[in-house]
C-alpha cells in the first residue's frame, strides 16, 4: 500500500490539535489553581482587616469611656484641690490668730521679757 502525504498530514494535524488542547488545558487548569489561591488569599485578608476592624472600634469606644471617666475624675480632684485651697487659707488665718493670741498672752504674763524669737 502507498502512502500518500494526506492522511498522514490529517494524523499528524489530529495530533498537534490534541497537544494543542491538552497544553490549553494545563494552562486553564494553572490559572484556575492561581485564581483559587489568590481568591483564598483575598479571603483571608478580608476577614482579618474584619476583625481589625472590629477590634478598632470596641478599642476606639474604650478608650472614649476612659477618657470620659478620667474627665470626670481631673474634674472631681480640681474640685477638691480648690475646696482643701481654701480650707488650709481658712487654717492658715485661724493659725496666725492663735499665734498673735500666744504672744498677747506672752507678754501679759511676762511683761519684763522680751517675746519669744520668731514671734
């Protein structure tokens, strides 16, 4: 039998086509293999600037409240400082007039004397 250069062309254009097919569907299998890769990836970041994001804002509202109680409090101990102020100017008065009385009673008991230093 005779060869002729069809069949053996149409054979050999059979088998480039299915080369051809089986290397296109490597290559759609590696893209599909990436694309599920980077979609994971995607995911996973999602989720974790999720929980970022929730842990962000209960930080943010707790740091509100401690910010708010801390006011609260300056404001109390500005209130205290200002009321034991005037209380130790109120002592400090009452003092001086007890002194003052101290060397009244200094010098009428002891008339030759000199009053005490400092006095």
């Amino acid at each position: 039998m005779k060869h002729d250069g069809r069949n053996s062309h149409a054979t050999g254009s059979a088998a480039t086509g299915s080369r051809n097919y089986r290397r296109m569907e490597e290559e759609l299998s590696d893209l599909k293999n990436q694309l599920e890769t980077v979609t994971r990836e995607r995911d996973k970041q999602k989720e974790q600037l999720i929980r970022q994001g929730t842990m962000y804002q209960e930080l943010d509202e707790a740091y509100g409240r401690l910010s708010q109680d801390a006011t609260s409090e300056k404001m109390a101990c500005e209130e205290l400082i200002d009321q034991l102020t005037k209380e130790n100017e109120g002592l400090k008065e009452e003092n001086k007039q007890y002194q003052d009385s101290i060397k009244e009673v200094d010098y009428i008991e002891q008339p030759d004397k000199p009053s005490r230093p400092g006095y």
